[in-house]
C-alpha cells in the first residue's frame, strides 16, 4: 500500500482521539477509569470523559460508575476490514515474518477446498501467494 502525505487541515482530529481511546484498552488494560485514559492517551481528563462516554453511548463500551470496558460491538470495526480484504493481502505480512525468523521462503496456495502454507528454501523455489 502506498504511503501519501496527507495535510493536518484534511484530518479529523477527533476521530484520531477517539481511536487512541480505543487503543488504550488491551489485554493488560481491559479495565480503565478516566484519569487511566487521559494518562494513556495524553487527553484531558474532561475529553478523555467526552470520548469514553460517547463510546459508551454508542454501544462500544460499557461503564460501571468507575471503569471502562470495551464491549464486542468494537469488533466491527475490525470485521470491516476482515471483510473487504482478500486473504492474500491479510496473511502477507505473517508470511513476511515467518520467511524472516526462519530464512526460508513462506507460501501460502489452495488447494480445492484447502490451505497449504510451506517453507521452501529461498534459492530452490520463487513461490507466490494466490489471491482469494
């Protein structure tokens, strides 16, 4: 994918807020109040509050009177992405790092019904991920 200089004046400042908000939350802080979010996300406790409540508003987190969690309706945001992308583009940078951690070459191909990944010796075989 190529990578253009966008212009701050063509951003949404706020959107770009609100998925630091959402990042915030991960395996080791599934739980987070607040103060927790502005600190993670360098917002104002008041918009870190705004951002968090809006969330919740809109059925992507939930509050308990102290602590955010994210709820499963944030797992749209990443089906619309499973969704539209093809499963070559989706495993690329997988295979990328397997051929990298192993010197070998890392290939993915269907077959009938069937995936098959294989690592092949770099200067046996020049193999190429299907598309599909």
């Amino acid at each position: 994918m190529v990578q253009i200089e966008i212009p701050d004046r063509d951003l949404v400042a706020g959107l770009e807020k609100g998925l630091a908000v959402i990042e915030a939350f991960d395996a080791a802080h599934t739980k987070l109040t607040v103060v927790d979010v502005a600190k993670m996300t360098g917002l104002t406790r008041a918009a870190a509050r705004r951002y968090l409540l809006t969330l919740v508003k809109n059925g992507y987190a939930a509050y308990d009177g102290k602590f955010f969690s994210l709820l499963p309706r944030v797992l749209g945001l990443g089906y619309a992405y499973l969704s539209s992308a093809t499963l070559a583009f989706r495993v690329q940078p997988i295979l990328e790092r397997i051929s990298a951690k192993t010197q070998l070459r890392s290939c993915l191909r269907r077959d009938g019904g069937y995936l098959h990944r294989s690592l092949i010796d770099r200067s046996y075989y020049d193999c190429r991920l299907e598309r599909g």
